[in-house]
C-alpha cells in the first residue's frame, strides 16, 4: 500500500489540496487555508486494493478520509455472519462519522481505491471551532438520509428493471467526478452483489442487464465494461 505525505504548500491553499476532487467536498470545503495547511501536515494519501477494508464494523477508528478515486462499499454484517451491502460511496465522498469512535459499518474497497487520510482528533476539533464545518457535515447527514430514503423506494416499489437502471444510473452520475456522467464506467461490484445489493437474484440481475441490453440501452462490452449510448433513456427506466 502506497503512502505518500501531502506537505508542499504555496501561499494560500496548500498544493496537492488545488487539484484535490475532494478540496471542495464536505469537509476540505468548509476549512480555511490556514485549517487546510494544518491538516495536510498531518494527512497521508493511501492506494487500498479492491476488496481491502478501510473500516471494520464495531472497530474504534483513530481516523477519517476522503475517497480521492475509486468506489467504496459500506456494508452491515448481521450477527450470524450474513453481510448487507447498503450503500456506495464515490470520490470525493467523506468517510467515517464525527465524534462516533466505533464504526457502525465496514467500509471496503469495491475497486482500487485512492483515499486521504486523517486524524479524527484533529478534525474534531476543527469541528468544533467550524461553525461552516459544522453545517457542512449536518447537510451532508441530511443528504445521506434523503438518499437512503430514495433507495428504500427503489427497493421497495421498483420492477427489477428500474432497480437495475437505477443503480446503473447512480453509477454513471457519481463514479467520474471530473464529469457530471460518464457515459462508460467500469462496474464496482460483481453480479452477486449487484443481487444482494438490490435484493433480486443473481439470475434476475444478469436477465434485466441482458434486457438493457438488447434494446439498446447499455452495451456489455465485457463482463464489468458499460457503455450507456443514451442516458435520458436509463434515467427514464429507472423511474
């Protein structure tokens, strides 16, 4: 796993924060220059392999990040081991929760990764000396909540077809951020946790792709590699 230190700074903004997709996020975007400067000297950039955890649920974590590439999986692991995947995070996405020390999720690696990490102790400080931070991350929440809502009605009320579309759609919105879509992306999950992710089978997911397929809406290029030649059209299908 690859580290490097983010402490080359000029006057103002810190350098590797200028052209940092999270330099704008929830957090990075509420801090000063002088905040900024502050928590650069103690951040480390860190290359997560696909499949590797960043968060182990019920662990006490010392830490917090922001996605810089690639997509992260949360997930619940019931107490007879079965796991849930309940949501995916994309660059430059927050993760960890504020003043919270035991993770109630684990977060892992859905592609290779590139996060920047930081020390809790740290920002919760600058949390509470941020009014803006403050109300940054309260939006944030709120934000999550509403998305989690919206999924429970995909979930819940949604043919197959719009469940599948949905999450394709919410793929091509969020995993390019230097792009508002990315009419090509590569999948972060497998079919099984496609499955488990939208609660169908594997077989309903791989028929409602074949069907997308065929009526022009996505091309499998291979078994991970999509290409979307109409994107009104998923949005549309997906509801």
């Amino acid at each position: 796993m690859d580290v490097a230190h983010s402490e080359v700074f000029y006057a103002g903004t810190p350098v590797a924060c200028r052209s940092c997709q999270a330099r704008h996020g929830v957090v990075c975007g509420a801090l000063s220059d002088h905040q900024l400067k502050e928590l650069g000297r103690h951040s480390l950039r860190r290359k997560v392999d696909a499949g590797a955890e960043i968060i182990a649920q019920g662990a006490e974590t010392s830490f917090y990040s922001n996605i810089m590439r690639g997509v992260v999986k949360l997930c619940k692991v019931m107490p007879d081991g079965r796991q849930q995947i309940v949501g995916l995070q994309f660059a430059p996405d927050f993760v960890g929760r504020p003043f919270v020390r035991e993770s109630t999720l684990s977060a892992e690696a859905a592609t290779d990764a590139e996060i920047c990490v930081f020390p809790r102790n740290l920002l919760d400080r600058m949390i509470a000396e941020t009014p803006e931070l403050q109300r940054s991350l309260h939006d944030q929440a709120l934000k999550e909540l509403d998305a989690a809502r919206a999924w429970m009605l995909t979930l819940g009320r949604r043919t197959a077809e719009e469940k599948v579309a949905s999450l394709l759609h919410l793929i091509a919105t969020h995993a390019e951020p230097q792009a508002a879509i990315s009419t090509a992306f590569d999948l972060p999950l497998s079919r099984a946790e496609i499955a488990d992710f939208l609660g169908l089978t594997i077989e309903t997911v791989s028929r409602q792709m074949t069907r997308l397929r065929k009526r022009g809406v996505i091309v499998i290029e291979n078994s991970r590699h999509i290409v979307v030649p109409d994107m009104d059209e998923l949005e549309k299908i997906s509801g």
